[in-house]
C-alpha cells in the first residue's frame, strides 16, 4: 500500500468455507477412541519431550528440568504420565533404612539393601529379638550351664575357704578366732579353748585385752594378704562367671544370628550391622533377663520391657519400593519442608521429649531417589527454606533430615544427627515463562543445577499426527472418567473446536484443560443418554451448555442494545460514525460486540484528539492506535504543508477502560467519513489495526467480534447486506460457529476481507475510494484557507473624511 489511493472495485466477500476449516469424519483413520492408543507423554510438545528424555538419560551433572508454559497446557499432568511410563521399564531403587548406632545412639546409620526388603528385614530383627529372649531363659535354665555356674561357685568357695583357712590356723596360733559374717570377717579372742562371745570379750581384764590386741595386730599383715588374695579370686571368679554368660548367650544366638545374617548375605552393610547387634545383644544379656542395672533402651512413653527392647534393636524403614514396580515418581501437592526432605518425629517420656532413630520420617525427595520428582516452582518457593534445600540436595547429592526450625528455638531439643542419604534422581520443576526467566536472572543456580528447559507451546500443526493426537487425549478422557469412547463425528467436532481454541484453522491448541473439559461434558451427556459412543450432537450440546452457563453478562448486553439503550444501528448510513468491534470476558467466556464509534472534524493545527485517552478511559495500546490514524492522514494529506485539521474521536457509550489497537481502522474510517462528508454503512461492522501506510493488520478475537455483530443483526433481523470488514490476515484465524457460517452460504451474512484503507472504504460506502479522497483533500484544503484567513493581518480602517 503507497499513500497514493489504490483504485479498485470492492473486495467479494469470503465463501463460507473460507471462514471454518471442517474436518470431515470420513477421513479419520478410526471409528471410535476406543481403537486409539492413549496419549503418551506431552502430546504435541516435541521440544518439552526432548528435554525430558535428556534428563532421563543423564541424571547426573544438574540435568534437571524447568517446565515452562502457560497454565492448561498439561504440562503436570502430561509429563506426569510420561515419568510414569518411563520409569515402569526402569529398575526400582534399593529399600533405604535406618539403623540404631549402639556406640552412639543419637547418630543413627544409614543402609541400603535390595528394592522390598526392607520390611522383611525389620520384621525378621523383631523376631529375632523375640526368639534371643526366650533362647536366652532356655539357655540360662540347662542343667549344663547350672552346673557350669556351680562348678564356678564352688571353685571360688574352696579357694576362699583354704585362704581363710590358713588365716584362721594363724590366729588360733596366737589365740585369735576368726568369724566371717555377712558383713565381713570378725576376730574375736579364744578362752578355755573356744572363741568368746562378743559380750564376753567386751568383760575381757585388761590384761587379757592387751595380749588380743596385740596378736590382732601381729595379724593384720596376713589377714591383709589373705583378704587381697580372696578379693582377686572374687575378680577372677567375675570374669570367670562374665565369660561363662558371654559363651552361654553367644552360643545360644549364633544359629539365629546367622539364619538371619545368610539372607541378607548380598547387604553388606546390613551384614555388618547385624554381627554388631548380635554383639551388643550378648553383651547386654541382662536386657533381656530384666536385671536390675541393665543398661537403658531408647525412652518410649509407655512401653513394656518387651517394646523398649524391641525399639533399642529396631529397623526404621526410611523408604521402600516394589521390585516390580520401577523407579518412582512423587508429584507431591502443596508441599512443604517436611513433606520434602523429612522430619524427626517427638515423644513424652517421663514429662520430657524425646526421640530417636525410630522417629525420622522420609520427604517425597528420599521416596523419589532413582526416579522422578514432579515439583510446582511456585509451592516450592512459597515453602520455608525448601528451595534452598533441594538447591543443596541437587548440588551435594545427599540428604540429611533434620527440623531447620530447630536452630531458631530458645531451647533446641536433642534430635538424632542421621547420616545423610545418597540421592540421585531427576527433578522437574514446573511453572511459567515469567517465573523461570526471573529465577534465571537472579539465581545462579538455576543454569547450574535445571540446564534443560521443557518450553510448552499452546498450539500444534493441525495435521494428520496432530488429530491423531486430539484423539488420543480424548481416549484419555474416556478412560479417564468412565465415559463411552467418542465417535469419529465427536472427534471431528472437538478438532474443530480444538483450532478454535487455537484461534487458527491451521493448527489445533494444547490448551487442554478447556479441550478436555469439553469432551468430559459431552461424554457425560452421552452417558445419562444410554449411548454407548459419544457423538457429534453430543459435543455441540455441550459447547452450547458451557455458553450459556456463562453467557449471562453477553445477554444482557445485548439486550441493552436491542432495546437501544445503547445506540447502535445495523441498518442505513451515518457521516462520521462506524461500528467497531470490541471484545469482553466474563470469566473463562469471552464474547464480541460493536461499539459506536463516532468522529467529528473542524479546521486547526493538526491534532487528533482520543477523548477516551483525555478521560483517562483510554489504554496505551488504544492511544498508540489513535496516533497511528493521526500518522496516516498526516502522510497522505499534509503533504509539504501542515494538515489543518481537528479532529476528535470518542467510543459511543462506553464506560469502562478501553485497549487494544484493534479499533484504529474504524477510527480511521470515521474520520475520513467526517472529512468527506460521505456516509457509512451501519450494516457493516469493522475491525482491524491499520499501519501509517494505510495496511490493514491483523487483531485478536477475530471469531468472538464477527459472531458478537451477527447475534445483533440476527435478533434485529439479518438484511442480506450486513456483516463485518476483516483483515485479510486473519482470514485463517477464523473458525466460526456453525450458525454463522450457514448465514454466509446462504448470502444472508457477509465477512468482506480487506488489505487496505482504500478496499475497506470501498466496502462501507456508496462512493469510490478515490472520490472520497478528492472530498478529503477539497474539505482540508478549505481548512487551510480558514486558518490562513484566521492569521492575516486585519487592515487598519481609515478615519472619517
């Protein structure tokens, strides 16, 4: 397009089949979904699928995933199901346990062992503490260790009995009696051959007192040897007797030790723990006898003997897994810091809290080593300290569980200091582009530890692949809801609406929620109906329910003009004046609808006034728009001078904000229809942006705007010669409901599209472009004259003869 005007006859409206691309049934390679193989990862998303099966296949190195994408693009779901898939032909990981540290029991260790025997080896130590307890009663009841004890006992007593004798041989000598008493050994004097009575020596003369002193004291350097000697024997006797219980419970535990130790054989560190608590069960044998003095189990609020024995040896099961089931995957919801990477659990014992190995629980992130782990960006940075975590867990490849808020706490509580876990998995964060290009600007880590990028699309190539694809999700659905598959007429109706939604009959949208929420209605209604596939009739149905649940606000706006409380005429010609098209939402429901939109002009500097813009109704869009209409008639009219001209154009009773830049064409129209002085027809509606040149461009909402001016023209009854002027570029954006597409083949209804300034006027008057430009530079020209008047000098009048 050149500034200079393009003479040509009217463009011919489009042919209805221009203006809805249908997908014939006949063509589909299927009867029903029900032959069709159920979607397979993110359907249509090829560059997402790339990413996600690099990640896959190098888990190592921050090859993490950051999904990004507009919201409804089944970005969770889809790449949800394809983790699922993928890790069911994966390995399952090892089963992760904790186990008591007898040395230390606040730093409890760590173990791995074979995917789903975890439970069977915590099972089978209760057990085994179980059966040692009883074990150990048989054991410390034989008659072979009764008599080994008292071969024992009575080797001490002999021993003692011939150190004591010959210390009593001494005494006597001197005439000293000793007595042993539980307390100890007593000496007392002997007189008339036999030992005095306590009494009796307490009567002793002096003299006869002198001489007992003096031979105890003559004693005491034997009687000294002599207790040293029995109190070494005792020591030995000790040992003797430690050795002898050390021997009895080994032997009583080794057959069951080693039952249990042979079926963990391929578990070396579970091996090694268990020869360590079989060691620690024969040293703490009074455990299991309930001696007093025995050594303490871990506190348990409440338990039996049997249960604190029972928890001093038990196997915390951190996280397990089907041998048969793959590798996992955690989507969790909502989560937080301990639902992520764990928590230690308290108890009250004695009006204290405590705790041990027993009550350290695993977070999704330990459930998800050596497999996947499907995260919300948003939830994640909305939890305390959790994305600083994972940041850690990803750098460091390990994971140790502990309450963070600990550290914030006047008085801490004790809590275990678990080793950490080793964790190697892949993590897909989800969320939108905005999101991800904010993390990537302030947080290095995000290029260090997500370097690959899964980039939704919201649309696909609407080809053979892509409505195989549509079908596919909808089996999905069906499946999904227990509905009855959708026919070939159903699946054609929803590729309709699937480009549609696309806003282009040459591809189809992976906007799926609104896709799918669809064929979910539909296949209800089929359902309720006793049919056993889903047809055509039955999405139309569903699409005019979804419509009319939300079509309230568009009702009443409509009526509003029927009943012209708002004035717009879809009949005769109007100077300066040309409806627009304008499109509101209301909810998940847009709709179109023409707005009257009005220009006058008058002689003066050149200005083009938006008098939405000067009452602060207009958006920054819209005021580009009206600067571009200023541009146009400045390029094509001025020429080398300066366009004497002032014009205003308003939005007919609108009161809300307007936006957008999708009004200018009709703007522009209004004012060279206000310049010319040449009518427009009120029956034609127009939308369109529109260059300096004079270029018609496209806009957004093209459906909604051409449906909104039918329904009116509809209800006020159609003429034949109504309808709406487009750009030509949106031609193929155009997917048009049904009923207006009828109305076009049946030449009740017309969409004329247009290239140029020059091709529009031609449509909405009765006069050619050319004309109307002639009028359009007489009628400025004429305003340069006034304004040249209006600044010549006034001649001085002559005073009176």
């Amino acid at each position: 397009m050149t500034d200079d005007v393009s003479p040509a006859a009217p463009p011919a409206p489009a042919p209805a089949a221009d203006l809805r691309r249908a997908c014939d049934p006949a063509a589909l390679p299927f009867d029903s979904t029900s032959e069709v193989a159920p979607v397979s990862g993110p359907a249509g998303q090829p560059r997402a699928l790339e990413a996600l099966v690099l990640a896959a296949e190098l888990r190592d190195g921050g090859f993490n995933v950051f999904a990004t994408g507009p919201s409804g693009t089944g970005r969770r779901s889809s790449i949800s199901a394809w983790a699922r898939e993928r890790a069911a032909s994966e390995p399952a990981p090892p089963d992760v346990v904790y186990l008591p540290n007898f040395d230390d029991p606040l730093r409890p260790g760590a173990a791995e062992l074979p995917a789903g025997s975890a439970r069977d080896l915590a099972a089978a130590v209760e057990r085994l503490v179980d059966a040692v307890g009883l074990r150990f009663a048989e054991a410390f009841e034989s008659e072979g260790y009764r008599a080994r004890h008292r071969a024992l006992h009575e080797d001490l007593d002999r021993r003692r009995d011939e150190i004591l004798g010959r210390l009593d041989a001494q005494g006597r000598a001197r005439g000293v009696a000793l007595q042993v008493t539980p307390t100890g050994v007593m000496m007392l004097p002997i007189a008339a051959g036999r030992p005095l009575k306590p009494d009796e020596a307490a009567n002793m003369p002096a003299e006869a007192r002198a001489q007992f002193e003096a031979a105890v004291a003559g004693l005491r350097e034997p009687a000294d040897t002599a207790f040293a000697a029995i109190h070494e024997l005792e020591r030995e006797a000790a040992a003797r007797h430690a050795e002898l219980t050390h021997d009895v419970a080994g032997g009583a535990i080794r057959p069951l030790a080693d039952e249990v130790r042979a079926r963990w054989a391929g578990a070396p560190g579970i091996v090694t723990w268990l020869d360590r608590a079989a060691d620690d069960m024969v040293a703490n044998v009074v455990l299991f006898q309930g001696t007093e003095g025995a050594p303490p189990a871990p506190p348990a609020a409440g338990a039996t003997p049997a249960e604190a024995l029972r928890a001093r040896y038990a196997v915390n099961v951190l996280v397990t897994n089907d041998p048969d089931g793959g590798a996992p995957v955690l989507v969790p919801t909502d989560p937080t810091f301990s639902d992520l990477f764990g928590r230690v659990e308290y108890e009250t014992a004695l009006g204290a809290v405590v705790t041990d190995h027993r009550h350290l629980r695993a977070g999704a992130v330990h459930a998800a080593r050596g497999g996947y782990l499907l995260l919300d960006a948003a939830e994640l940075l909305a939890a305390p300290f959790a994305w600083a975590r994972l940041k850690d867990v990803l750098r460091t490849g390990r994971l140790k569980i502990e309450n963070p808020a600990a550290q914030y706490t006047v008085f801490p509580g004790v809590s275990p200091d678990a080793e950490p876990i080793e964790v190697r998995m892949t993590v897909v964060l989800v969320g939108t582009r905005e999101l991800y290009e904010l993390l990537y600007a302030v947080d290095d880590d995000v290029a260090r530890l997500f370097k690959l990028r899964a980039d939704f699309d919201v649309r696909m190539e609407r080809d053979e692949a892509g409505v195989r694809a549509i079908a596919a999700i909808l089996r999905q659905v069906s499946d999904a809801h227990d509905l009855p598959p959708f026919d070939r007429g159903a699946v054609a109706r929803l590729v309709e609406h699937s480009s549609r939604l696309a806003g282009d009959q040459r591809r189809l949208s992976l906007r799926l929620r609104p896709l799918c929420d669809v064929a979910a209605e539909a296949g209800l209604e089929a359902r309720r109906a006793g049919r056993e596939r889903v047809g055509a009739q039955d999405v139309a149905d569903a699409l005019a329910a979804r419509r009319r649940r939300s079509n309230l606000p568009e009702i009443r706006l409509r009526e509003a003009t029927l009943e012209r409380v708002l004035r717009v005429e879809v009949e005769g010609a109007s100077t300066g004046q040309v409806n627009g098209l304008a499109v509101s939402a209301a909810g998940d429901h847009e709709f179109g609808h023409p707005v009257r939109i009005s220009a006058t002009v008058s002689a003066g500097d050149g200005q083009v006034l938006d008098i939405d813009r000067e009452a602060e109704l207009s958006g920054r869009l819209h005021s580009k728009g009206v600067l571009i209409v200023s541009g146009f008639l400045a390029g094509r009219y001025a020429g080398d001078g300066a366009l004497s001209l002032r014009a205003s154009i308003v939005f007919e009773q609108s009161y809300g904000p307007v936006e957008g830049d999708s009004a200018a064409a009709a703007e522009l129209f209004a004012v060279l229809s206000a310049l010319a002085g040449v009518p427009l027809r009120q029956g034609v509606a127009v939308t369109g942006s529109v260059d300096q040149h004079g270029a018609i461009q496209a806009i957004g909402g093209i459906n909604e705007k051409i449906e909104g001016f039918f329904a009116l023209c509809r209800d006020r009854g159609l003429t034949g010669d109504q309808g709406v002027v487009v750009p030509e570029a949106n031609l193929v954006h155009t997917m048009l409901d049904p009923e207006v597409v009828d109305a076009v083949a049946a030449q009740r209804f017309n969409v004329w599209p247009i290239r140029t300034v020059d091709e529009g006027l031609a449509v909405l008057s009765a006069c050619s472009a050319e004309e109307i430009d002639e009028r359009v530079r007489t009628r400025l020209a004429a305003f340069r004259e006034a304004a040249r008047a209006a600044r010549a000098p006034v001649a001085p009048t002559p005073p009176p003869a």
